[in-house]
C-alpha cells in the first residue's frame, strides 16, 4: 500500500509526539482522507516489531471496512463482533466496542479469555472515546497507547477531547485535499434560517422532538423536493432527516413527485441497507433519506448531493453531514449542498479549515478566517454573487426593491459560497437560445425569451443570435424553479402579501402564467 505523503506525515506526527511522552494521541483527518489507511500503516509497523493491537470501533460496518483495510496491507487479524466466531490468535484483533465491553465483564480481567492484552490500541471514529463503553474499556489500557482518528475531535457541545487525549495532530486540511483532487468541491445552496427560537438547545444541540415538530411542516417538506427539482434533479441524493417521521415524509414527497426514494434509520437489518443501497448505488433509487444512519464511516462516492433537512447546532455533526458527498468519483466535479437548516450560514462551508484543540471547558475549534454572520442572502442578478447589503460588492449592481427583496427571501434558494462564478459570454448565448425554443415549442410571443433572459441577467439580450437550441435538464431545472416562484406569487397575492418586486403588473402575471 502506496502512503499520500499528508499519511505519511500523519505517523510521523504521531511518533513525534509518542517520543515526547505522549500515550492518547488523536489525529484529525478529513471524511475521504484515508483514515483506516494511517492506522492500517501503524499496524502493520506495530506487529513487525512484535506488538499486538487492539482496534476498536463502534458499528459493524466499520469493523468490516478495517478488516478489509489490513488485509490490503498483508496484515491478518481476527475480529470480535456478535454473531461471529472470535479465534483470538493474531496479533492484531478487531472489534466493535458494544461487543468487547459486555465480553469484559463476562469475568475478571486477568482470568478473561477474551481480553487483547495489546500495548496499541485505535479507535476509529475517536469523537466517542468519551462515552461510557469506549472509557468502561480504555481504563484496562491506562499505560498503552492509544491512537485515536476521527475528521472531528470535538462533541456535540463543541468542547474538545481533553479529558482523555494528551496529544491532537492535523496533518492536512479539507482544502488542501480538495487542491489534490482527494476530495471534490461542494456547491452550496441555502434558503434563509428556518425560525428556531422556540426550539431548545440541549448538550449543544437542538432537541430533536421539538425540532422534528419546527421541521416536518407540509410547506416545509415540500420545500425539499420542489428545490431539489429545481437544481439537482439528476443527482444521486442523501437527505439528513430530524426524525424518522420526518425522513419518511420526505421520501414519500419525492415519490409522489415521481421521484424514486427510499428511507433507512437504525431499525432496519444490515442486510435490507445493503439492497436499499445497492438500488441507490445503481441508480434505481435516486433520493435516499435518512436519520443520522450515515454520518460517518461511510464510503458511497456515488453521492453527487446533499439535502440538508436537518438544522444543527454541532460543528462535528454538519461537518460529518456533508462530508458524505466529498467523496471522489469518476465524472464527478463537485457535489451540491441544499441546506434548508441555515447550517452554512451558522457553522460555515465544508472546507473552512478549522484550527482543532483539545479545550475540554470552551469551544476547541476556532475558524481561522472567520466569516461574518449574513443576516440576509442575496444573489446578485447579473453576476451571481452571493452577498448581503443592497449594492452587489463584486459588480456595484444596486439590488431593486431591496427592502421587499428582503421580505420575499423566505424559501428562495439562492447560491452560496466560494464555488459561485460568472456566466460567460457563451452560457448566456446558450441559455438564450434555449429560451427561443422553449418559446417557440409553446407558442409564446417573440418577446417572452427576451424577458425571461432580462430576469435571469438583469440586461437586455443585445447583440444575441435568437437562433434556438435545444433545451437540456439544468434549463428545464430553471423553467420549473420559475414555475414554483409563479405559483408562490400567486399565494402570496391571494394572502394579500407583497410580492417579490411588489405588486405585480398584469403583464408579469400573464408571463408567468404562461410557463
């Protein structure tokens, strides 16, 4: 097995730091940076020199992925899990830490067939170490060392890991993988906050049955897919659900949309998620929604989008969340976020590189560019850009209407982040052309495509060629976003509410009614 020089640096970090005294070392590396790798590499220089190791972590597919792992590395192991049969004769054994700790108590310590008297032991997902089970075992352990990995050292309240680690080393960031082409880039979307104040927060996070009753609003759910039409219809998608009520209710929107989705939470047999997610693989299944199923330890580089429907407080759990889509894979040049939660706004992008501490009383990350706090999005009808503010800072287009703007951003997705760009020359021929088809397709006037381009562009099309093309699946995204904003206007003017420009004139109206 081949090392990418930041895991290389990885063990020698970890060296580093065990020759300065250190025994708890915790290493922080990205989803998709190879952490079984690094402790695969540990283990195999480990028992050459004659040491047994102990790797713990805490669900079955995990253990499964590690083994797989070693053996890639010319390393044998036996693995301790239920309803396998345990041989205990190599040097390295591999378990999950639900089955280890309850054979631990079976009898005392030192009489204990099933006790890894190991001088190394890993924990993959490290982020746990400080739960009951994971402690229940490590203090048979307190003179080895142990080598914790996890792509996020802190819990769910933001404070770090110092209780028990000694040791935290980072060897590369998000963006840096993203520049190797490790990972892929996110595209990020994201409505304006959903109204949570009167949603508790407990062990930094929010309740999650008063959440689940803030978020499972019909609107609200058919929110999700109607945007998820809109710009990522043809994406391979995971939704991040509150609840499992709440999960279903989306799958069962998309499929009365036609679109294919299926729901998993913890309930379902190991053998049921693998059929589900062989159709997701495979295509069959489009949209799979979930309940914090697959936050960690899973590789489905398959995953083109992310649906964040599922508002958190937790830096650790967003970015578990969204590293599901960064994953390579071929043809992939980048993965969307949808965030209906205001997480991009309240926690940051995925590739924010965070300086990570082991502070065990405050916060132990801290952003080292630190972003300020939008109030209001907007996206600037010329360039794109996202801002907040009635002037565009990237172009000094002056926002119209801003103050009803303002009112109307309630579900509008707009675009987030340092991946957005300006249409070229070419795109906004295209996207012309297309229009003067679908135009002539309905039978519309000839002035409709040049008003419909106005929208989009905030300019008039001079100097175009109205020479039609063919139109393809993102133009028809946007030709259903227009019909969706239609259709709100039309509510809001039946409730007597302002529209997004204000009133609407007659001729808007029979633009719009003819989409």
């Amino acid at each position: 097995m081949q090392l990418r020089d930041y895991q290389q640096e990885a063990i020698e970090m970890v060296r580093d730091e065990i020759r300065r005294g250190k025994k708890r070392i915790l290493v922080v590396l990205g989803t998709g940076a190879g952490k079984t790798h690094v402790l695969s590499a540990i283990a195999s220089g480990a028992v050459r020199k004659g040491n047994i190791v102990l790797a713990l972590m805490h669900r079955r597919q995990l253990v499964t992925q590690m083994v797989e792992r070693f053996a890639e590395n010319g390393i044998d192991c036996d693995t301790i899990m239920a309803g396998l049969e345990s041989r205990l004769k190599s040097s390295v054994q591999v378990s999950t830490i639900q089955t280890y700790s309850r054979r631990l108590m079976l009898d005392s310590i030192d009489r204990n067939r099933f006790f890894v008297d190991a001088t190394i032991v890993m924990i993959d997902e490290a982020h746990h170490a400080l739960s009951k089970s994971y402690q229940s075992v490590l203090k048979h352990y307190e003179d080895k060392i142990v080598i914790g990995v996890t792509a996020t050292p802190v819990l769910s309240t933001g404070i770090g890991m110092g209780e028990y680690f000694d040791a935290i080393v980072s060897p590369v960031t998000v963006q840096k993988l993203v520049d190797q082409k490790h990972l892929v880039p996110g595209v990020y979307y994201g409505p304006s906050a959903p109204d949570l104040s009167k949603v508790k927060v407990v062990m930094g996070d929010y309740h999650k049955g008063e959440l689940e009753k803030a978020m499972n609003q019909p609107k609200l759910v058919g929110d999700v897919v109607e945007n998820w039409l809109r710009i990522a219809e043809h994406r391979k998608t995971m939704v991040f659900a509150v609840k499992v009520a709440h999960s279903k209710a989306i799958a069962n929107e998309f499929n009365r949309r036609g679109i294919n989705a299926e729901h998993l939470d913890a309930h379902h047999e190991d053998e049921e998620r693998d059929e589900v997610l062989g159709r997701f693989r495979n295509g069959k299944t489009r949209v799979l929604c979930n309940v914090g199923l697959y936050t960690e330890g899973t590789d489905i580089p398959e995953i083109e989008c992310i649906v964040l429907a599922r508002p958190t407080k937790s830096l650790g759990f967003h970015l578990q969340m969204v590293g599901r889509g960064a994953r390579p894979y071929p043809g992939k040049e980048n993965f969307m976020v949808i965030d209906h939660g205001g997480n991009i706004e309240r926690l940051g992008f995925y590739e924010d590189e965070v300086m990570w501490s082991l502070n065990g009383k405050g916060l132990a990350y801290k952003k080292k560019t630190e972003r300020k706090k939008e109030k209001k999005l907007l996206s600037c009808d010329e360039c794109r850009f996202v801002f907040c503010g009635p002037v565009c800072p990237q172009c000094g287009l002056p926002v119209k209407d801003y103050g009803k703007k303002i009112e109307a951003i309630d579900a509008d997705l707009v675009e987030l982040g340092k991946n957005r760009k300006k249409a070229t020359a070419a795109e906004k021929q295209r996207f012309f052309g297309q229009l003067q088809y679908y135009r002539l397709s309905k039978g519309y006037a000839p002035g409709w495509a040049a008003h419909k381009y106005k929208e989009k562009f905030g300019v008039w099309p001079r100097g175009l060629n109205d020479e039609p093309i063919e139109i393809d699946f993102e133009f028809m995204n946007y030709i259903k976003h227009l019909q969706i904003k239609w259709a709100k206007s039309k509510r809001r003017e039946e409730q007597n509410v302002p529209g997004l420009f204000g009133p609407e004139t007659g001729s808007h109206r029979e633009m719009a009614g003819n989409l």
